[in-house]
C-alpha cells in the first residue's frame, strides 16, 4: 500500500487547502459494540434514544450496513481507511497498525481541517501521541481497559475531580436490586466524560472559520454492564425479549472454529435467566446513558450555528451477540455481531430516509472525502454511497486473546487452539449468507426463510451450487480487492 502522506501532500493538497474554509465540517460518534436493533428508529419499541432518533429523521439511516471485521480494531481501522481488514493488515486488538495507512483524520487535516478525537480509539501504542501523528491535533483519550488507565486522559480528570476516585469507575454497589448497578455517580463516568469533552471540543473548534474533524468515541454499551443509578433501574419492570436458550449439542453442530470461540474460558451460553434479563437491561441502559450524551453533542452543534454545514455520523465497531447463539460478545458472522447502525446526516449532500441498500461500512470514507471535495485515492477500497450487490467480512475466529487468563495465542505453524487456519470469511447477499472457515468448512443460512440464522444448510445436496457460487465470489473479492496496491500502472523505463 503506497499512498503514504507525502504521496497525499503531493496530490494536489496545497490547493485543496486553499478552499478548506468552505468545506464541511464532520461530526463522527461511535459507539462500541452497539446492536443495529437497539434504535427506536429501527424498530425497537422498549429501547430509550430520543436523541439518535431525531438524528434519524433527518439522515440516511442504512438499514443494511455491514462491518467488515465484527471485532474492535480491524473494524476500526477499516472504518477510517477505507480498506478490508487483509489490506491493512490490523487483523488483531492491541497490535500496531501499519504506519503507511492514511486515516481520515490525516487526509483532512492536512487540507486545513482541524482534527480531535475523544474517548476510544484502541490504537496502538495506547498514547495521545501516537494518535496526533496519524492526524489528530487534540486528543483526549480513555479506551476503558484497566492496563492502559495510566494513558487515560479520563482517569487523570476524574483523579481531579471525583473525591472519591479511589472507588475504581467500573466497580459496582454491594446492594442494589439490579446487580450491575454502578458504585460511582453519573457525572463521574466515562460516558459523561466523553459527552462533555466532546461538546468541549466542538465549541472550541466551531469558534474559528476553519471546518473541523471530529471523532467522539463511547466505550458503552461495551460489556462489563456496569450502570449508575439512575440508569440502573430504568428497565426494571420492562420484559426485554431475550434470544432462546442453545445447548452444547447445539453449538456442537457449528464449525470447529466457532466451537472453539463460544466454548472458550468459562462458556457461558447456559447463563441463568434471571442473570440474563439484568445484562439485557443494563444493555438497554447503557444505550441510553450514550443517547443522552449524544443528545448534547447534537445541541452544542446546534447553538454553534455550525449544523447546517456539518455532516454527522453516527456508527460503531460491531454489535454484540447478548447471547444469540450462546455467545457473549461478538466475532462471529451471525447478524447480531455484522450487521450495524449507520446514520449520515448532511444537509443538502445525502437526502434522508431509510435505505434498504446493502452497504459496507469501508464506505463511510470515501463518502465523507466526496461530500468534502477530496480526490479519493486509488487504494481505497471503499465506494461512494451506493446499491451493493455482497457484502463482505473477516475475522481471526477463534479470536486471538491473550493477557491474565486468556491464552489464545496464534503460532505460526499451527494456529490457534488446533484450528491451523483462523482467518474466516463472510459474504452475504440479499438472501444468503456464507462463511469460510479454511479446513473446518462453513455455514450457509438461506435469510428470507431463517433471519435467525439456525439451520445451516452449508451441506445439504440441494444448495450446492449456492455455496459453489459463493466461495467464488469471496475468491473474486480476495484476488480482486488489494489490485490497485499490487498492479503497477507502468515500467520505470521508456
């Protein structure tokens, strides 16, 4: 991949920059491991989120968008380079990125924007500057994992300011009807944290002509389900559907890898019920404890006189299995953990409404670099808004975890826990979804007659040539997709 940031900078940059000042400015909120269906705006009739339904009704709400990678790092880094997971290399949490890849937030700063980032980003090294140099100006950083809290700018706030900080933020009360419920008030939280300086953020940026990048990033609702009162009873009395119960005989008929990650550590896919229903609640809570914050960056954006000319997106990394087939969490292809919410609001740029276009989520980039007036470079491997036919992902399944107890290690040779070769993937249609696991055979879910994804009819006679059409097409996507990197356009000689 050779489009470095000197290729950029000598792409006709310097009169790209000249204009900045009339671009838009982008308003970029994620949330970690956010369930497409867990939006009133998609459907759900019990779920809090008055603040990202009102961004829906005035944005292109695709219903169809799919990440390619259902796990933090690689979605991540796809997200903000426009490019497949096996491009970029960035297959695994906590591993560096290649430092040719160029983010968003470099492309746009180095044409006069004004670049920040709040709350995770999950890169590596954990650091403020290491952030900045791949195009940030300011970042504040928490990334909600206890080993890097010495790099947490929220940590160090809130040793300012909580006096009771000692209390760790992710503890939870020794008495409480809800047995999540958090130990440390609202207002010291790591969401209500991220709320603040994100609207910080954006009043500092939208006091200067220049258009601005901003990238605010919630931990929540990313397990553990830890909630301050007085979220931790908002669902109290409210019966949340819960996915029906699997048994070891079921995740036994699934392919080897996907046994291997459910069946990891202690499994918990016969989780008691009762336990069940308070992870879905505090879930839910959690949801809405992110809704409200992002209910206040929506209103600072409004007061700033800068909304008509900023488009805001709202995304996330993967979704969360809650158990669907008797995982907590999310790596696998199931649609719990692939399938995403994605709104784009910009006036006058992208009409609103519900598209029922498949969309990969790699094409959130080069979208944002159009509607901005940037030349998308030839290594992007992401598209303009657009009707796809297929959609693909990939994963390391199972998910290389390392660190305290978790020992998933991948050695070269042999893999990871007997699987030799752990790099699955997706492709999924309208109607059918395939996945690839090299030596271990797949799944083939037919999503018209089984949306849930139960019957697996990746040997069954009568659809071969479905599975036969559709290994070729994730061949097509692997020879094809890297072309632009590996295919030079001419000799060096005359």
């Amino acid at each position: 991949m050779e489009m470095t940031r000197r290729a950029f900078l000598g792409s006709g940059s310097a009169s790209l920059m000249a204009a900045a000042e009339t671009r838009p400015n982008v308003l970029m909120i994620l949330a970690d491991q956010f369930r497409y269906d867990c939006l009133g705006a998609n459907g759900n009739r019990i779920i809090r989120t008055p603040n990202l339904d009102r961004l829906a009704a005035g944005a292109a709400n695709f219903e169809r968008a799919f990440v390619q990678a259902p796990v933090c790092v690689p979605s991540r880094v796809s997200l903000l380079t426009g490019r497949y997971p096996h491009s970029h290399k960035n297959r695994v949490n906590y591993t560096p990125c290649d430092a040719r890849e160029v983010f968003l937030q470099r492309m746009l700063h180095d044409i006069g924007y004004q670049t920040g980032s709040v709350g995770k980003l999950h890169y590596w090294p954990p650091t403020a500057e290491h952030a900045r140099s791949t195009g940030f100006d300011q970042v504040q950083l928490d990334d909600g994992h206890g080993a890097l809290d010495k790099y947490s700018d929220y940590v160090k706030w809130r040793n300012q300011h909580d006096p009771n900080a000692r209390t760790p933020y992710l503890a939870t009360a020794p008495k409480g009807k809800n047995p999540f419920r958090g130990a440390i008030p609202y207002e010291f939280t790591p969401v209500h944290w991220t709320g603040e300086e994100s609207c910080r953020m954006l009043r500092e940026f939208a006091a200067t002509p220049r258009p601005f990048f901003l990238h605010c990033s919630f931990f929540k609702p990313h397990a553990p389900y830890t909630v301050p009162e007085p979220y931790d009873t908002m669902f109290d009395d409210v019966e949340i559907p819960l996915p029906k119960p699997v048994s070891l005989e079921d995740i036994q008929k699934l392919p080897l890898p996907v046994q291997r990650l459910i069946l990891r550590g202690k499994p918990v896919y016969d989780m008691d019920r009762r336990r069940l229903e308070w992870i879905y609640r505090s879930y839910y809570a959690s949801v809405a404890m992110v809704d409200r914050e992002i209910g206040r960056i929506l209103d600072e954006l409004d007061r700033s006189g800068r909304a008509r000319d900023t488009i805001v997106i709202f995304g996330t990394d993967h979704g969360d299995q809650l158990l669907e087939h008797g995982l907590e969490g999310k790596n696998l292809f199931f649609e719990a953990s692939v399938h995403v919410p994605l709104l784009v609001r910009a006036p006058g740029r992208i009409e609103p409404g519900k598209r029922r276009d498949l969309t990969e989520v790699i094409d959130v980039m080069p979208s944002v670099l159009d509607m901005c007036g940037v030349p998308i470079s030839k290594h992007i491997q992401g598209r303009r808004f657009g009707p796809r036919e297929m959609v693909f992902s990939e994963n390391i399944i199972p998910e290389i975890i390392t660190g305290g107890k978790s020992d998933f290690y991948f050695v070269p040779g042999e893999g990871v826990k007997g699987i030799r070769h752990p790099d699955a993937k997706m492709v999924r249609t309208d109607r059918w979804k395939l996945t690839h696991y090299p030596g271990h055979g797949g799944e083939l879910y037919d999503l018209q007659n089984d949306p849930g994804e139960e019957r697996n009819l990746y040997t069954d006679p009568a659809h071969k040539s479905t599975v036969s059409d559709l290994k070729a097409a994730l061949l097509d996507w692997l020879i094809t997709a890297d072309e632009n990197d590996q295919i030079a356009e001419h000799w060096m000689v005359g």
